[in-house]
C-alpha cells in the first residue's frame, strides 16, 4: 500500500491502473445530489475518474454507504480514447455514429441546422457538467464554442470540438463489454434505459439491466446477444438490430485489446436508425504496440489540456517503460511530499501517516 498526501492512495489489483483511496477520519465530501454533506469514516473506500460501466460496478459501494467522488484529474498518459477517436473505430465495425465535424478554436466551419457541440475529453461526466451545448445557428454555435474552448471540464480544457447533428431520439440503451477480473473473462452488460442515470438505474431498478461473460476464444455471436437482450422484454426488428451492434461492439473490445468498450446513449432515432450518441472506449496500454492507429493517437500530447500536468520524472518513467511492450519500469506517478511509506494494513497506514503528520513530516 502507497500512502499519499492527506488522501491514501491503494493501487487495487482488480482494476489495473485505476486509483482508489482511503478517506481519512472526519474527512468530509460532497455526497450525490440529495444526500447533502456528512463525514466518511475511516476506512471507507472510495475512488476517482473510473466513470461509465466502471461506476455501474461499483455501485454497491453506494449502497454500503461510501460514496464514489469522482473529481480528480489522471494525468497525461492515457489508454482512454476521445470520443471521435472512438467513433471512427465504431464506423469501421457498421456501427452507426451521428455526422459531424471536429473543430479546433481557428478553424472555419458552417452549419445548416441544429447541432450539438461536444468537447473532445478523456472524462466523462460532460453533460452533468454543462459541457454538452446545443446551438441553431453558426452564430450561437461560435458564441457557444468560445465559452467551451475556455472553460476547464472536470479538469481538462478541450482543444477540439465535435459538432454533431441534432437526432430527434425515441429511445435511448446502454451497451458496454468490460472485463470481469474476478472471473477472468469479458462480460457483456445491457439496459434498456440509457444515458446520464445508468447508475441510478441499476442501483434502483437492477431488473433493467443484464450482464453475461463471454469467451474470448468464441466471442459473443448474435444469438447469445439477443438472449441477452430479449431477458429485457425486447422483440422484433428491435431485438436483431441491437445483438448486432452488441456483437460488433464485442469484436471491438476483443480485435483492439480493450479494457471497456460502451456505448452510452445508443439512440434509436424517430425513423427507426440505431445510432451511437456517445462511446467510450479504453486499450490496454500494455497492448497499445499492437495497434498501430492507437500508438500514433497516444504519441499526440496535444489532443487536450489537463490540469494536472505530467511532471519531468513521471515522463522520463513512461519514456523508458515504452522501450519494451511488456514493461519496464510500470506506471508512475510522482507525488508531492517528504517521506515515502509502503505499508500492509489499513488501520497501520492511518497510525503512520498521522504519526509522520505529527512530527512535522508531510508523506509523500
């Protein structure tokens, strides 16, 4: 266990490369919307920027209590695609993305009718956080584009913007392949009801949901897609069109090394089309090498603005991991601080670090 600053952070061995910490007691946070403020106590856990079927997940972590924050921004190494970057993917695979066009703050652009604009992050949460406007005109679009080109998002300024048709939608649906660590296997999740609320749908209504792994070796063929669907209470040319995509999404997950792959809202449009509205998509880093299209996309430093900037040594760590594909040196992250503890033991951590806060020291 690493323990960091006012706030321990525990590199936890089912979800690699995702950081989860221990809240120190009194520790005070925001709690959703509706549950106002109280102190956490010691030893409760939570964690940060994990989002979209990762907080689906972990949801039971709500129900025990512990409050998922998710405030913090990563740093600049990602394995998380931006969402036309993902959608470009998604197109190779005949899954249907709304058109549109990726703008930078210079670039000259036309619209006819309305759109949506979305900045380019590797966060999610933009929507909740006023990130995800809508304009008729070019000229409310321009006004609009200012505002999210300098405006910081959950950590991040955008440095591109993805200004998409307007869909009248009739229904919206979740989708997503994830791998299931504990089982050692890809599983395939599937709701009926889509967008911002998934994670109060299966807090709330878990019949709404249903989840089933796969193997890599057979993939997940239609017929076990539409199983997997129909449990929801959908039929007909409904229940073919979205095992297609289901399945398809499966082959993105398997064929480009993914860790999550989600599609969240898949639309379907008032004159019948599926349409991905959004899609999230993570690589293994460990995997990156194999992908010639995903390196050249990590190698672009310039894609967006993070608060929290890689400093000199954690570089130089990720330079000399990259000269082999298996590893080197591992993912680092430099902290501020005096004092280094590596400690077994939840209760030992805290006894440590307040014993070091004590003396004067700062742990790093």
């Amino acid at each position: 266990m690493l323990v960091t600053s006012s706030v321990k952070s525990v590199v936890c061995p089912l979800y690699r490369n995702r950081s989860f910490f221990f809240i120190l007691p009194r520790a005070t946070f925001t709690a959703p919307p509706g549950m106002g403020k109280r102190p956490i106590s010691a030893g409760k856990m939570t964690r940060f920027n994990l989002g979209g079927l990762h907080d689906l997940l972990f949801c039971l972590t709500l129900k025990m209590g512990m409050y998922i924050v998710d405030n913090r921004p990563n740093k600049e190494i990602f394995v998380r695609l931006l969402e036309f970057e993902s959608k470009e993917i998604l197109k190779k695979y005949r899954i249907p993305a709304p058109s549109g066009i990726l703008v930078s703050p210079s670039d000259p652009f036309e619209i006819k009718n309305p759109v949506v604009l979305k900045p380019q992050l590797p966060v999610g949460g933009r929507s909740k956080a006023g990130g995800i406007l809508e304009a008729a005109t070019r000229e409310e679009a321009k006004t609009k584009m200012g505002y999210l080109f300098s405006t910081e998002i959950n950590g991040y300024k955008a440095k591109k913007i993805l200004i998409e048709e307007m869909l009248e939608i009739d229904q919206e649906f979740f989708l997503a392949i994830a791998y299931d660590t504990v089982a050692k296997a890809p599983i395939a999740v599937f709701s009926r009801e889509g967008g911002v609320d998934i994670e109060a749908i299966v807090l709330h209504e878990p019949e709404k949901v249903r989840r089933e792994h796969f193997s890599i070796r057979s993939r997940l063929p239609q017929y076990r897609a539409r199983d997997i669907i129909a449990e929801t209470g959908i039929s007909g040319k409904q229940l073919l069109g979205l095992a297609a995509i289901l399945s398809r999404l499966a082959d993105v997950f398997v064929e480009y090394d993914a860790t999550l792959a989600e599609i969240n809202p898949l639309a379907v449009t008032g004159d019948g089309r599926f349409i991905a509205l959004d899609c999230h998509l993570e690589i293994d880093d460990d995997a990156v090498f194999r992908h010639k299209d995903i390196t050249e996309i990590m190698s672009n430093e310039s894609r967006f603005e993070a608060a929290s900037k890689m400093t000199a040594f954690e570089r130089r760590a990720s330079e000399i991991d990259q000269l082999d594909h298996r590893g080197v040196a591992g993912r680092v992250i430099e902290f501020d601080g005096t004092m280094g503890l590596i400690i077994g033991g939840g209760g030992a951590s805290l006894t440590a670090f307040d014993a070091v806060r004590s003396h004067g020291g700062e742990p790093a």
